[in-house]
C-alpha cells in the first residue's frame, strides 16, 4: 500500500532563518507530487506541483522553492523565511489520471 | 468570485443529526469533486470521490451533485461527535488533473 511520509510535524524558526521541509511517498512511481499551505480558518493554497523529476510548477509569487530530486521525493525550501510564511504546510500526491489526493500529516511553522 | 465557495461555519448540531454540508462552483468544467475530513492540526484525508451528477452513498455519508446548478452537497447520517473536523470540497476538470481547487472548509462540532 502506499504512504506519505512528511517531517517535521512542527517547526518554530526565527526571522530570515532557512527552511527545508521534506516530503516522501512509499508504494507508487511517478506520483503527482504537491506543496500546499494551509492558513488559520482558510482553505489550502496551493504552492508548488511536480509531475516529475526535476519538473516543477509554482503557483504563486513567494519567499519558497520546491525540488524533486528522488521520483517519490518532494522539498520544500526557503533561503530567509519571513513572519507571512507562517501556516500549516501539506505534502499530496495523486497518480496522473487519477485525480483523488492524498495527503501528508502536515507540518506546523511558526516563523517568530 | 472564487471558484470555490464553501460556508466556513462553524455549524454545530446534535448527535444522531442528519449534517448537510454544501458548496458552490463557478466553472461548468468542473467534473471530479471530492470530500475531505480533516481533524485539527491533521492532513486532511479522502472521504467521498465521485465525477457525475447524481448520489454516491457509503456508509453514513452520501455525497450529491448537481452539475446544472453547479452545486455538492454532503450528507452525514446518524452523527457522531468523532465526525467533528472540518469538512473540505474539491473539485477539478479533466484538463487539469494535476490541479485540484478546494474549497475553505466548514468547522462540523457534533454536541453529545
């Protein structure tokens, strides 16, 4: 069966700190792999989507990158985090054609 | 106008209530739409998926969509206080399966 593994589950870091969370999936290949963020009392927001190795699409003009450098792999990364990065960040993958998502336990980031 | 639009709530009712949770959509080429749970400070995860108009039922819960009036509904039956969380729609089209629009969620408390 397939699992997604995402860590850490929360995170405090200061001001201009970097960032780099992780994401990985079990069970499939060549899955849609996918960064949402998540704010308080708001719908999820979709970051970045990858269809495969090395092929990343962003979704919003932001402080974060995202790299797929493993097929079943997914980074999320920051060079300075800002106070606005806070939020609960989501890792999802779905098989392409197959448009149910399936999601990660998240990560909680406080930027202070 | 979003895309999506979902009642954030909160909406409380009592145990053993039938719970209608709904959503509205603006795009006509909307075809696969889901439901999602997610508990606090959880991923959400994956209750209902269907692509036609009509009733898909499983267990307590019966997913409705009505694709002429571009609108989804989902029904709990006989509720329980661990269905509290917050319910998520989404919905995506077929030229765009690497994309999936969701909905801002509705916060469901279920009172004993």
């Amino acid at each position: 069966s397939q699992t997604i593994h995402q860590w850490p589950a929360t995170l405090v870091q200061p001001v201009g700190s970097p960032l780099s969370l992780e994401c990985t999936v079990e069970g499939t290949s060549n899955p849609n792999l996918y960064w949402y963020r998540q704010a308080a009392g708001r719908g999820l927001q979709l970051l970045f989507y990858s269809v495969g190795i090395g092929q990343i699409s962003s979704e919003v003009p932001q402080n974060l990158s995202a790299s797929r450098p493993q097929d079943r792999q997914f980074i999320l990364s920051s060079k300075k985090l800002l106070l606005s990065d806070s939020g609960f960040y989501l890792c999802a993958w779905n098989v392409g054609g197959n448009e149910k998502l399936f999601f990660g336990s998240g990560t909680q980031l406080s930027v202070l | 106008q979003k895309e999506v639009e979902q009642d954030p709530g909160p909406l409380s009712v009592p145990e053993g209530a039938i719970v209608s949770l709904n959503c509205t959509y603006s795009n006509s080429a909307f075809q696969y739409f889901m439901w999602y749970r997610q508990y606090s400070r959880k991923g959400p995860e994956l209750l209902m998926y269907t692509y036609s108009s009509g009733n898909k039922e499983d267990g307590r819960f019966t997913a409705q969509v009505d694709k002429s009036s571009k609108y989804i509904s989902l029904f709990i039956r006989d509720s329980q206080p661990s269905d509290s969380a917050t319910y998520l729609c989404a919905m995506n089209d077929y030229s765009s399966a690497s994309k999936i629009i969701f909905g801002s969620g509705t916060r469901l408390s279920i009172r004993p």
